[in-house]
C-alpha cells in the first residue's frame, strides 16, 4: 500500500493505509478494512467524499494555533454540520523523526538511518549551517525516495556518508551541533 497515517477523530486513532489512484479515486485500508474512497474538491476546504457509495461533505480548516510539524497536522472538519477535531500523524514521517537521536552534553544531535537503503543524495557539508526541517539527505528504500531532514537549526559537524552508499538501518549518517558551540570553539 502507499503512505501510512494515524488518523485520530476526536481522540479515537484509526490507521489509515492509503494509495492514491486515477480520477480522485484512492484505494484505502482504514483498521484494517479495504475501502474505495471517491473525491471531488468542491471548493478550497470543501471537499466531498464518496466511500463505499456512501456520501459526505467535509469542510476542512487547519486548526488555528496549533503546532503544525512535517509529521503531524491538525483539522477542524465539520460534516453534516457536526465539528470534529482531527489529527493526522505520517508514519512515514514519524519513524525519520525517530532516528533523530537527543541532544547530548555537548548539544550535538546524531541522525541515523531510519531503515536500510541507499543514499542518493548528500545536501550539506561539514560546517555547513542548517536551519530545522532543511533537506539534509535523501534516502532511497523500498523504491521510494525518503528526505531526510535537519531537526533544529546548527551546523553539521559529521558527514558520515556519501552518495551511493548503502547504509543499515540505526547507522550514523550526520552530527548536527549548535551554531552557539561552533562560536565558543572558534573563539
């Protein structure tokens, strides 16, 4: 199947395995259900669904004020007039997310491979500053192309790899540090 979420709908979670089709038609997997959902955006935020020949409309708004990262997004959506609170996490997202280990005493933050695959691509060099959510890498597995990105902003301290290599899952690929720590060395 494609991309992989937890939906939660007013606290209650549901995963949802979705592939996108021809048309607006898409092929789901909702708790472990296969669903075809049919869609038609009427206009911005309103969009109609068609799941299982039963019909509804959604009106969809991000929800002001909430954090909104790469692996989480929060909705208003109302349908048949009923407000719902809706949560979406990419668990593809997530477990990148994951392979970001916390910063140690000297503020240094190590990225790994969040699975097995082939570099395709380096974007940075040692010194290099970066600021959060800046592609990094790219990471091929499972014939997809996975971004990896900078959790904070600093500068790479470690490159550990190069395009083309093969890398395990859990191997050190970048050590991000503060751009504080570089200046009180460079001092």
């Amino acid at each position: 199947m494609g991309k992989i979420f937890t939906v939660q709908v007013n606290g209650a979670e549901h995963r949802v395995e979705i592939e996108p089709g021809e048309h607006g038609i898409w092929q789901a997997v909702i708790d472990g259900k296969p669903v075809t959902i049919d869609t038609y955006q009427v206009s911005d935020g309103h969009t109609h669904l068609l799941i299982e020949n039963a019909s509804f409309d959604f009106y969809i708004s991000q929800t002001p004020g909430e954090t909104q990262t790469v692996e989480q997004r929060t909705y208003d959506i109302t349908n048949s007039g009923i407000p719902h609170s809706v949560v979406i996490f990419d668990e593809h997202r997530r477990s990148l997310t994951k392979s970001v280990s916390r910063p140690g005493a000297g503020g240094d933050v190590t990225i790994k491979a969040p699975m097995p695959g082939l570099v395709v691509a380096v974007l940075v060099a040692p010194h290099e500053q970066v600021v959060k959510n800046q592609r990094i890498a790219v990471l091929e597995a499972m014939k997809m192309q996975n971004d990896l990105l900078a959790p904070r902003d600093g500068v790479i301290r470690t490159v550990a790899v190069t395009a083309g290599q093969a890398v395990n899952q859990g191997q050190q690929l970048f050590v991000i540090g503060s751009a504080e720590q570089t200046e009180k060395s460079d001092a």
